[in-house]
C-alpha cells in the first residue's frame, strides 16, 4: 500500500505495447520499469513455479504495526536495495524508473514536476503533474501492513526500512486502485487490468522470496490461479 502519492491529469489513454512495462520474470531486482503482462506459455508455467516456491502461514495479526515502525516514508538513508544512498528521495526513484518525458524541479535532479507514466493496475496511460496530489500512487506489493502480519514485526527496523523502499516491492500506479486495495493480499485484491494479474502474483512472489516472508494459504492459490 503507499503511504506517498503522485499525480495526473485527466487525459488518459490506452497504451501501445511497447509501454508496457517489463515482464517481471525479466526483473528480478525491479530495477527495470513497469510491470508487463506474461503471456507466453512458457512464461506462464515459470510464474507458476516460482510461486509454487512461496511459503505459507497464518497472518500473526496486525497488533504493534504502525508505519513508523518502517522508517520514514520514501527515505534514501537505506543499505541493501538498488537505489539506496542515490541522494534521491524513493518516490522520485520510482516515477523516474517508470516515468517518460520527465521534467524535474528547478535545479533538482530529483524532484520529478511532470511526466508520461504506464499505470499497469488499470491499464491507461496518463499525463502527470505535481499539481495534483492523488491520481498516481506508490503502491507496496506486499503492503507493509502484510508484511507486518506476516513476519516482519520480528525483524529489526533496518531491515523493514528496506521492504519499504525496495523497488522491487514499489510500482507507482493508479490511487484509486492503491486505495481499494489497502493491505490486502491477492485472494483479496488483484489489479483492474486481468493482463497484468500474472505479472502482479509473480511480483508478489518475488517480494516474498527475497524476504522470506510467508502468504496466507488463500494469497497463494489466488496468485497461482492468476498464472494458469
């Protein structure tokens, strides 16, 4: 779920193919932009069978969680994940990732002020501005609240401030689609736009095999169903 937004304006519009994304197969570390639908078979049983790899277990309830207890939103002051101790705030990392046609603030080479974003959760195309404050959101696959329930309120801070700012857990998206989901896992919730549901379990997957954190029973046959 994001705990920081970004925005757009009214014009959107369906996107040609080469705007995709990337095939998450293809993005192990979330380095590359977007998140592209899996279509091949091949492809296909791949996401199954690294979802198939993803653990299991009850969630351990959400007492204790806050966000705070992540560190600060989009902080740069984090070891281990690309992107870290870049002198750029998270949020910008990520527009930037995702991003074309970037335009930045005054004398920053940060603070993205416009720009052309891919939303995959919906599937349009949409011209941002900084004016508005809502329409595009930095969404957590594995919303931290998830991630708390599931493990990570055993871990040590340094270690949720990562989950929280690793790109491969972030992908900038539609707020409305953000809002809706909340801290629901896929049996829950799943993207507006089916072409992308795959790619989404698979991304899920990945998050959690990189940390080590269990889904619920449910999440995990809902993220194989998406890929079959």
């Amino acid at each position: 779920m994001a705990a920081c937004s970004s925005t757009g304006s009214s014009q959107d519009r369906a996107a040609p193919a080469a705007a995709l994304g990337t095939n998450p197969l293809q993005n192990p570390d979330g380095t590359k932009p977007g998140l592209g639908p899996i279509t091949s078979t091949e492809d296909r049983k791949a996401a199954r069978d690294l979802i198939t790899q993803v653990a299991t277990a009850e969630s351990g309830g959400k007492a204790g969680y806050d966000r705070d207890q992540f560190g600060p939103p989009w902080t740069d002051n984090v070891d281990g994940v690309p992107f870290g101790h870049n002198d750029c705030g998270t949020r910008d990392d990520l527009l930037a990732r995702d991003g074309k046609s970037l335009e930045h603030k005054d004398a920053s080479k940060c603070v993205v002020t416009g720009m052309t974003i891919y939303d995959p959760y919906t599937g349009k195309t949409v011209q941002w501005t900084k004016q508005q404050a809502s329409k595009i959101q930095i969404d957590h696959v594995m919303a931290l609240s998830y991630d708390w329930q599931m493990g990570a309120a055993k871990w040590d801070k340094a270690k949720r401030v990562q989950i929280a700012n690793d790109p491969l857990n972030l992908i900038p998206a539609d707020g409305p689609q953000n809002a809706a989901k909340g801290d629901s896992g896929p049996a829950e919730w799943l993207p507006a736009n089916e072409a992308v549901r795959c790619s989404y379990a698979v991304r899920f997957a990945q998050v959690s095999l990189k940390y080590r954190l269990p889904v619920t029973p449910a999440d995990k046959k809902a993220m194989l169903a998406q890929c079959t």
